[in-house]
C-alpha cells in the first residue's frame, strides 16, 4: 500500500520535462530582466520618457499615460526595444511564453503514452496561451 501511494507521488517525466523547461526559462526570463534593468538604470541604452519626466506620467491612467506619450499598444512595443524603457518587456515576454513552450515540449512523451486526452489538453493549451499573446483577442480598444 506505500508502495502504492509513493508511486503516485512521484512525477512522470512528462511533468519532469515541462519542470526543467519552466526552470531554465524562468532563469533566462530573470536573467534577461536584470540585465535590461541594468542597462536602463546605468542609462547605457537611452530611454523613451527621459527619467526626469517619469513622475510626470505617475498620476495618469493608462489611456491617459498611452496617448501623452504617443505610444501604441499590443506588439508594438517590439519596435521600441532601441529604448531602455521598452528593452525590458524581452524578460516579461520570455517569462510569459515560456509555459507555451514547456506544453509543446511534453507533447510527444504525451503521444508516446497514448495520453489522447493529455495531448489533446496540451495542445489547446498552447493554442489558447499562443492566441491570447498574438493580440487577435485583445478587448478593451
């Protein structure tokens, strides 16, 4: 019987793989985060609000912050990543789209398993994660 409930315990190497995976990403999602800081802070790259108007833009809602500032949203901050304020959202994006990556890894040890349910629950998961980050549902425009 403890056979039984510590072999129920124990991670199958589906759980295993996306753990390693959501570990290392986590790491480099963090370490992207500290370095883009880094280079903000230091002013190495030149940011898009210069910092002594920063406080400025404190007291506004979004709307407000976005249309002062003269900045688009979804996907188009990937076009700002030459400023030291917008550079940071690499680590933001690694640690968001790193769970995409790990449901698409443990899709072929799913279908070796013959997990039909598994596998069919990991893809929509990842194509779900995947819409949602495209924009195509973005609300609230």
């Amino acid at each position: 019987m403890a056979d039984q409930q510590q072999a129920q315990l124990e991670a199958g190497p589906e759980q295993l793989l996306y753990a390693s995976i959501l570990q290392k990403g986590m790491f480099v999602g963090l370490g992207a985060l500290l370095i883009t800081f880094a280079l903000y802070a230091l002013s190495i790259v030149k940011p898009y609000i210069p910092l002594d108007e920063v406080s400025h833009y404190w007291t506004m809602n979004v709307h407000d912050y976005l249309h002062h500032a003269h900045i688009k949203t979804g996907w188009n901050w990937v076009g700002m990543l030459n400023y030291g304020d917008f550079i940071n959202f690499v680590g933001v994006a690694i640690l968001a789209g790193v769970t995409i990556i790990c449901y698409l890894a443990i899709i072929p040890i799913l279908l070796r398993s013959n997990d039909k349910v598994y596998v069919v629950l990991a893809v929509l998961e990842a194509l779900v994660l995947s819409l949602a980050a495209s924009g195509i549902l973005a609300v609230g425009h």
